[in-house]
C-alpha cells in the first residue's frame, strides 16, 4: 500500500479522479450525493498527498504519455500551483458539503456532475504547463461555470448565463489566437520551452496581448467587469462561492503564470496601466458594493474591487508584492466563499436577499451572520486574517519601492470593505418593516460557510509555512525587499 | 496528351458549361419551381458529366467507384430535396409564375 | 503554398468581423454567429502559418489543435442555442438587456 | 492536364458567386436554400477537380462527407427552419 | 507552372474574398434566417480554403461538424425561436439608428479596423520559414501507433486534450439537460420521400462513418470525423420523425455518451495506479488501444451530437 501511495501520480488523480466521479454522477443520478461527497474525500487525500511529496521532493514536472516537451502535454507541479490546487480543494470541499444540503432533489442530480466537472477542469488548469492545453481547459472550465450559473433557472440568471457565456467564449477566443500566433513565432506551446526562446519581438508581444485581454475578460478586471455582477449574483450560491472563489482565480493564474514564465522582461508603462485598471476596479467596485440594494450582489462587486487589488502586482513588481497577491487569492477564495454561502443561507432562510429588510437575521442564523463578519474581517484586511497578511506585503511592498500612490489605493479598498460589511451587519440586527417567515437552514449549510470563514482567518496564523510553500519551484520575480 | 485526356478534357468542359447554365438558370429565371428545374437538371448533370471526366483518367477502379457514389448520392439527395421543397413551396401557396 | 500567407490575413480579418458583430448586434442567434465567424478565423490564423515550413509537409500539430477547436465550437454553439431559447423564453426576446452599460 | 483542371476549378468556383446572388436575394426562403443546394453540389465538384489536379485522394472523401451533409442540412431546413419563416423580404 | 500558380492564386483570392464577403453578409443580414444560410455558405467556403491550406483532415471534421452539424443546430434553433411571438418582431428589427448607437458603432468599427491592421502587418512579420513541431512528430511517428500524423497527435501525443474535448462535449449535454431540455417537436407528418431518402442515407452514413473511423489510422478521417458523419445520422432520423424506442433513452443512451469518455478516463486511472506517466501508451499495443479509444469515442461523439440536435433533455424518470 505505501508503495502504491508512492508511485501513484497524485497530481493526476487531482484530474482524473473527479473526471470519474462527474461521469459517474452523470450515470447513476440517484447516488449522485454520495459519489460527489466520495469524489472529494478523494481529492483531499490526493492533494494531501500530493503536498506532502512537493514539500518533501520538491516541484516536478509530469509527461503526460511520457513524450515530454515540445511534443506532449506536461503537467508542472511547483508551490504556485500547489496553493491553488489546494485552495480550490478546501474551497471545494465546503461547497460539496454545503450543497448537499442546498439543492432540492431535483436540481441536485444535475447539479453533481456539473460542479465536478467544474472542480475537475479547475484543478487540470492549474496544473497544465501547455498553454494550448490551458485552452480546453479554460473551455471547460468556462462552459461549467455557466451551466452551473444556469442552474438557478431564473430570467435574470439565464440572462446572466448567456452574457458570461459569450464573454467567456471571447474571452477564450481572443486568448487563443494569442496561441496561435506564439505557435508560429517560436514553435511550441509548452511554458518550459517558450520560456528558452521567447524573445522580445513585436509578434511575442502582440500576442501576449491577445492572451492577456482574453483571460483580463475572464478575470472581470475593470473595465471588462460587466458580466460578472448579474451572473455571480444570480447563480445559486455554491456556484457563486466557486465562481467568486476559484473560477475568476483560474484566468489570473495563467496570466501570472505567463507572467512570470515566458515574458521576457516587464515594461513599467504597461504594468503602470495595468495598475491603473487595478485601482479603478477598486474604486469602482468598492462604490458599486456600497450602492448595491442585494446582498448577493454587493458581495459581487467586493469581488471585482479584490481583483483589482490583483493587478496591482504588477507594477508594484517586487517579489514581496507576488506574494502578497497570491495570498489574496488564497486568502479572497475562503472568504468570498465563505460570504457567498453564508448570504446563500441567508436567502435560503429568508427568502430574499435585499439587505435594507434582512429582518433580524442576527437572531435567526447566528453562525451565518458570524460567518459573513468573519469573512468580512479578511476582506477588509484587518489582522490577523490572510487579507491583512496580503495587504500588509503589498502595502510594504508599495511603500518600500517608493509608489505610494498604490498603497493609498489599497488602504481606500479597505475602508470600502468596511463600510459595505458594517452596513450588511447593521441591517442584520434591526427589525425590518416587513416581518417574513423564516425556513429552517441545515446545520452542515451554516457550518461550512462558518468554517471557510474561520479558516480565511486562521490563515494569516500560519503565514510562514504558506509563503514558504508559495516558492516551492520557483521565485516570484522582482527583487527582494531592500 | 493522349486521347484519354481529350475524352476526359470534353467531358469535364461540358460539365463546366452545364453548372454554368445552371447557375444562370439560378440567377434568370423568374419563380422558385423554374429555378428548382434548372438547378438540378444542370446540376446534377454538370455533376455526372465532371464525375466521368474524371473517372476516364482515374487511377483505379476504386476511385471510379468512389466517384460514381459521391454523384449518386448528389442525385439522390438533390431529386428528394428538390421535390421537398417544391412541395413545401405548393402547400405555402408560393404562385407558379404565368406570363 | 504561396509566400502571403493569404489565408492568415483572411482569418484575422473574420476575427474583426466577428468582433464587430459580437459587440453591436443585439440578437443572440447572431451573437452565436459572430463568435462561430471569429472561431473559423483564429483557427484560419492557426492552419495557414502551419503550412509554412521550410519543407513540404503541413505541421500536423495545428492541424490536430483546430479539430479539438472545431469540435469544442460545436458543442458550446449547441450549449449556446438552448440557453438562447431558455432566455427567449423566460424574457420574451433573445437578447441581452442595456448592452453598454453594466 | 493540372493546369485545366485547376482553371475548371476557378470557374465553377465563381459560378458559386451566382448561388450567393440568390441567397442574398431570395426573395422566398425556399430560394434561399436552393442556392446552398448549388454551393454544395459546386462545390462537390471543386473538390473532385482539385482531388485530381493534386493527386490528393483524401479530397474526394471529403467530397463524399460534403454530398452526405449537405442533404442533411437541407432536410433539416424543409422539416425544421420552413416551418416559420415568413416567406417574403421586405423589398 | 507559373501560369499554375497564378491560377492558384486567384483560386486562393476568390476564396479568401467570398469568406469575408460571406461573413459579413451573413452577420449583418437583416434576417435571421438568411444569415443562417448565408453562415451555412461560410463554412463551405470555409473548407474548400482548408483543403487549399492543405488541412484536409480539417476540411473533414468542418464539412461535417462547422457546416453540416452546425447549420441543422442553428436551423432547429431558429424554428424553435418562431414559437414565441414577441421574439419574432425583435428578430428581424433594425439596429438602432440614434446619434449614440451610430457614434458607438463607428467607434468600434474603427476600433476593430486598426486591430485587422495590426494583426496584418504581424503575420507578415512572422518568420516565413518556421519549423513548428512537424519534424518531431515525424520522428516519433513509428511509435505512436498510428501512421496518420493528425490521428497521432490527437489520439497520442496530445491525447489529454482528447480527452478533455470528449468532456466539453459531454458538459454541453449535461448543460443542456440541466436547462431543462427544449420541448419536444412536435411530430410531423411521414413524408414518404423523405422516409426514402433516410432509409438510403443513414446506412450511407453509418458505411462512411465507419470508413472515416478507419481511414483515420492512416490517411486523413478519424473518431472526430466519423462521430460527426454518425451524429448527423442521427440527426436525420430524428428530422424524418423516426422516434427512439424509450428503453433506449435511458441507460443505454447514458452508456453510449459516456463510452468513449470513460474508456479514456479507464485508461488513465489504469497508468496512474501502475505508476506510468498518464496516459501513456504501452509501444506494441499503442494501435490496438488507439483503436479501441476511436471507436468508443466515435459512438460518444456521434450519440452526444445527436443529443445535442434533439435536446428534448432524458426521458427517464431520474434525470427530469
């Protein structure tokens, strides 16, 4: 058995092994629940095991069919991709359980094989080293998102489905001619083998435009926004947990990705303007957050304000500031969730999310109220959450390199945060004009949102071993902290 | 070129000429049924006569074989669709033309 | 093959015809249209340039990346058109509402 | 012999201009639909031609899909599309 | 020959011309259903400029799948889409005339115009003489399995994308099913010539898929092709009205989707638990199993299209 577990490739299991359990689910709808909660018992141990060997080992790559670069597929293995293989496993895992409870019987069985098909392609586009791969796999992962955000089956949520479908398949489209035109100009597609002989040229750069818009369009950066609110507000909540936590991640991490493996050198005008999109998605997210009448969507306009904060690596170009950016995303994936499913229960209880007559719900869903203000503390950045360990190394990272400018920027998203987080939490514990009845919520429903909460919290507890993770296999560019 | 290649080279032109007719049929005549008839008259026989062109100067008798079954279908499927739609064209009331 | 790559120029130019189309025509039906236009021009952009090697034989790996494109168009149009009737439906017109603004 | 059969090709290749003609301007659906009758089978044929002119065997396969498909499409529109569309351009 | 290649160019130009011309009539027809045709033309254009890009394998899977699979789909849909009226007046509305929407498309058009512009000049910039990866899939050609380089790549050295395809298709399904599947057509009166013309075709059909299938291990064809050329068989017996007996909607229709899905994922699972690479292929079978992958592949991809054009959603009790 231990020599199994030690020749078994766990990354692939990470792939294969949902794959399996969606197909499974597809087939024998009626056991659907028990094989989707069997499938992420799976990928728990599989990711545990697969950390285990990162951490021991150190990062590897993986041929698929055993041709190797520049023919086949690889898979790459190193700290970046373990922390959003991992993030996505936790984040996962909450939402299995939570939706368990969530769907009725009938959307149930279509829900399982959709969301592990979508845990699955998520999971396969962290570890691709192969950017045509990294294609299909946006493909798949984009097309699950959206059958997911249809699920809820209302006008407002087909609407938004089809308008992220179309964004996502431009997204995509747009990401691949960028493909094709590296292809041509320096003969492969794998990341490892672009990064020896990618130049500076004209066509790299064009193309690396391409890919950039498509996957800024997938990530909703500003101005490319418009299509996340409706869809992440009107999906059911489990899928918004994904879609907020890990889907909009899945781009950015290619562009990071790309970022730190083929571009050759980084050029201050563009990643100034990158950071000025950056802190206009924060302005702008944080305004709408405060604007928002629904519960639901002001979480979805936090989101856009937290992608923002994303794009401010790349100016600040410090390696301090990567760090802290990949601590976001951890730290953004088990928060967001986290206020997504706690507003789910929310709606599940009350029926409706308009935050001005969220009639006591202090009283009626302690935990889940609990939940929504634990996440809030990470959101905000307040220690000693993750959000505050991510702020911090940005913020450092910020002043130390002389831009202030960008450390203001990410102290006014706070202060957005906290206005918008007090004002739901406000509401919550007043009587609303209109009592409503109350439905029962399960246990496990206010559980996993209070959990994923706690956890975005305790993170920032155990920093060390997380950044040190991070770098596993590779360093974030920009030099170190004077 | 050896005769094998004039027989070929007639065919294939009198073939030509017929899709050419059939495209000025297409484009002239004046109401559906009329440009139904010389579509697939000239086209299908434009077909036939390019299908033989080449089967004169083909390499085998599998592809003679080959050829001749990509016509037959285009027969086939060009006489039931033109029939389809000259049916659907009469129960849609769609007038013959009259001068 | 001839030195101008004739069809790649074509392919990007679809791209932008399908683009232009995607973002000022209202209707979903057309909408599917336009990304299936801007899908055949990059994969255009993919074969042409895979014909251009030194020696005679087309690099088959474009070849291979353009069906898998093919085939993953088909089933997102398929996907696409049924949430279009879905939309339809529900809302009483195939379009998305207020375009620009959002 | 190449030569000829390529300049045949391009001949019925603009002929397909005609069938576009018709397709843009109908004016009934039916029309429509014949013209993409004329594509199809034009296009059979430039296919075979360019099969020979190249020596490339694989073409008249592709031919062969083509006659099988285009049929389809077409029942596809007599027993599906017809159905609903008004039967006139507003010209 | 330089007359030759002076034919060829202008074979080339008329072509590259049409599908521009094709396109943009068919996006900015005022009517959906002339659009449509004129989309149909497109792909047609589309695969006569594969064959003179020398992708034939690509003609191929575009004649069956981008024009003939896609033309019925959209042609169904937009059947589908005369059933509600108010649809019908919004579907053949001009686009709007105001200052705004005027200035907004201009500004995209010009937009766009520089884009082509840019992209132009960089495609002539890329080097003439690029290399790709065509020499090394030659080199490992012999130990692929397979003698067709396409079918090597797709099936061998980039099998996992293969694989992942196979799932997006089987997701678009899903996805449909879960919309909760269109309503069923109503049935429309037997027409005794199109009754023919099916009992002639689909064997047809059902032949040159199966030919294609085995075409594909060495000449142009394979599973994508052949379970396209199924699919629209598929296709046909649903327009002729022919109904699937219902014990067939229901396992088995599941088992035949997930076939060639499945035997992948099989596949895979058997090389992660024997400590393999994924997917890697033991050299002296690589053919057979190649071959067994093709052809559960192509029964999936020709049932999931199939599917996919009837999207009446499962008629078993569990699935709703």
């Amino acid at each position: 058995m231990e020599a199994l577990a030690a020749t078994v490739s766990w990354d692939a299991c990470l792939i294969v092994l949902p794959l399996l359990g969606a197909i499974a689910c597809f087939a024998w709808p009626n056991a659907a629940k028990k094989l989707a909660l069997g499938t992420a018992l799976a990928v728990l141990v599989s990711i545990a095991s697969l950390t285990i060997r990162v951490t021991a080992a150190g990062a590897f790559r993986h041929a698929v069919g055993a041709w190797g670069a520049p023919l086949g597929i690889e898979l790459l293995v190193d700290g970046l991709s373990l922390v959003m293989l991992s993030a996505t496993a936790i984040v996962g895992l909450a939402i299995t359980i939570y939706s368990a409870g969530y769907f009725k019987a009938d959307v149930s069985s279509r829900f399982w094989p959709l969301w592990l098909f979508l845990w699955a392609s998520l999971n396969a586009l962290f570890l691709s080293s192969d950017i045509f791969n990294l294609y299909v796999a946006l493909e798949l992962t984009g097309l699950a998102a959206v059958t997911l955000t249809a699920l809820a089956g209302s006008a407002d949520a087909l609407t938004a489905a089809a308008r992220y479908l179309l964004v996502s398949l431009l997204g995509s489209l747009t990401y691949l001619l960028g493909v094709a035109l590296v292809y041509h100009g320096f003969g492969s597609v794998d990341m490892a083998v672009l990064a020896g002989r990618v130049e500076s040229t004209p066509v790299f750069w064009a193309a690396f435009s391409l890919m950039f818009v498509g996957l800024a369009l997938k990530t909703a950066l500003f101005p490319f926004h418009f299509w996340l609110p409706p869809a992440h507000a009107s999906a059911p909540a489990p899928v918004s947990a994904a879609l907020s936590g890990l889907v909009i991640k899945a781009s950015f991490y290619i562009l990071m990705r790309l970022w730190f493996e083929i571009v050759p050198a980084d050029y201050s005008t563009f990643t100034n303007f990158l950071g000025v999109l950056g802190a206009a998605a924060v302005v702008w997210g944080g305004l709408q957050a405060l604007r928002a009448k629904r519960l639901k969507l002001l979480i979805a306009y936090s989101t856009i304000m937290q992608v923002g904060y994303l794009f401010l690596a790349f100016p600040l170009a410090v390696a301090a500031a990567w760090r802290g950016a990949l601590y976001l995303i951890l730290s953004h994936a088990l928060a967001k969730s986290a206020m997504f499913l706690a507003a789910g229960n929310i709606l599940y209880c009350a029926g409706h999310d308009r935050i001005e007559s969220l009639d006591r719900i202090a009283q009626r869903l302690p935990m889940s109220l609990a939940a929504f203000a634990v996440a809030g503390v990470s959101i905000m950045g307040l220690p000693p959450s993750g959000g505050f360990i991510a702020k911090w190394l940005m913020v450092e990272a910020a002043l130390k390199s002389g831009q202030w400018w960008w450390a203001v920027t990410l102290v006014l998203g706070s202060l957005f945060a906290a206005a918008y987080v007090f004002k739901v939490v406000g509401y919550a514990f007043t009587q609303a004009e209109a009592p409503h009845t109350s439905i029962d919520v399960p246990a496990a429903m206010e559980w996993a949102a209070l959990a994923l909460a706690v956890a975005a919290v305790l993170m920032g507890l155990i920093a060390p071993w997380i950044l040190a993770s991070m770098e596993i296999g590779r360093a974030f560019p920009g030099a170190a902290i004077p | 070129m050896i005769l094998s290649d004039y027989v070929a080279a007639v065919l294939l032109l009198v073939g030509v000429f017929f899709f050419l007719a059939g495209t000025v049929g297409l484009v002239r005549f004046p109401d559906v049924y009329t440009r139904l008839h010389a579509l697939t008259k000239s086209d299908n026989v434009g077909l036939g006569f390019v299908v033989m062109g080449l089967a004169v100067e083909a390499e085998s008798w599998f592809v003679v074989g080959k050829l001749l079954l990509i016509w037959m279908l285009v027969l086939l499927a060009g006489a039931s669709v033109a029939h389809l739609i000259a049916r659907g064209a009469t129960q849609r009331g769609v007038r013959m033309w009259t001068d | 093959m001839s030195s101008v790559p004739l069809f790649a120029l074509v392919g990007a130019g679809l791209f932008c015809i399908g683009l232009y189309a995607l973002i000022v025509y209202a209707h979903l039906l057309r909408k599917i249209l336009a990304i299936n236009v801007m899908g055949s021009g990059v994969f255009l952009v993919l074969a042409t340039l895979a014909d251009r090697t030194v020696n005679a034989a087309p690099d088959p790996v474009p070849h291979a990346m353009i069906i898998t494109g093919i085939v993953v168009a088909v089933a997102t149009t398929a996907f696409a058109l049924v949430l279009m009737l879905k939309v339809a439906e529900k809302t009483g017109r195939a379009e998305l509402p207020d375009e620009r603004t959002g | 012999m190449q030569l000829f059969n390529l300049a045949l090709g391009l001949l019925l290749l603009m002929t397909l201009g005609g069938g576009i003609w018709r397709a843009l301007r109908g004016p009934s659906a039916a029309d429509r639909m014949l013209s993409v009758q004329v594509f199809g089978t034009a296009a059979v044929a430039v296919l075979l031609l360019l099969a020979q002119a190249f020596g490339q065997a694989a073409l008249r396969d592709v031919a062969l899909a083509f006659a099988l498909l285009a049929a389809v499409t077409a029942v596809a529109f007599v027993r599906r599309a017809w159905a609903e569309e008004v039967d006139c351009d507003p010209e | 020959m330089d007359r030759l290649t002076l034919v060829l160019w202008i074979f080339d130009s008329v072509t590259g011309l049409g599908l521009l011309l094709l396109a943009g009539w068919a996006l900015a027809s005022p009517q959906l259903f002339r659009g449509i045709i004129l989309f149909v033309a497109f792909s047609l254009m589309m695969s006569i400029a594969w064959v003179r890009i020398d992708a034939p394998d690509v003609a191929l899977a575009e004649i069956a799948i981008g024009a003939g699979l896609t033309g019925a789909l959209l042609l169904a849909a937009l059947s589908r889409l005369g059933d509600s009226e108010p649809t019908q007046e919004s579907m053949n509305r001009p686009i709007e005339r105001s200052y705004r929407a005027r200035t907004f498309r201009s500004l995209t058009a010009s937009l766009l115009a520089a884009v082509a512009v840019a992209l132009v000049f960089l495609i002539l910039a890329l080097p003439g003489d690029s290399e790709g990866l065509g020499a090394e899939v030659a080199a490992s050609l012999d130990a692929s399995g397979v003698s067709s380089p396409v079918t090597a790549v797709l099936l061998n050295f980039r099998g996992y994308d293969t694989l992942l395809e196979l799932l997006v298709l089987l997701l678009a399904l899903l996805g449909v099913w879960s919309l909760g599947g269109l309503p069923a057509q109503p049935v429309s009166p037997a027409v005794l010539v199109l009754d023919t013309l099916a009992r002639i075709l689909i064997p047809v059909l059902l032949l040159s898929s199966a030919y294609l299938l085995w075409a594909g291990t060495h000449a142009p064809g394979g599973a994508f092709q052949a379970g396209a050329v199924l699919g629209a068989a598929g296709v046909l017996l649903s327009l002729a009205g022919w109904q699937v007996r219902q014990r067939y909607t229901g396992v088995t229709l599941r088992l035949l989707l997930i076939a060639g899905p499945s035997l992948f994922l099989a596949f895979a699972l058997y090389t992660i638990v024997a400590g393999q690479s994924l997917l890697e292929y033991p050299p002296q079978r690589a053919g057979v199993m190649i071959v067994l992958l093709e052809v559960a592949a192509t029964l999936s991809i020709g049932t999931t299209l199939a599917a996919l054009f009837v999207a009446e959603g499962p008629r078993n009790k569990e699935g709703q």
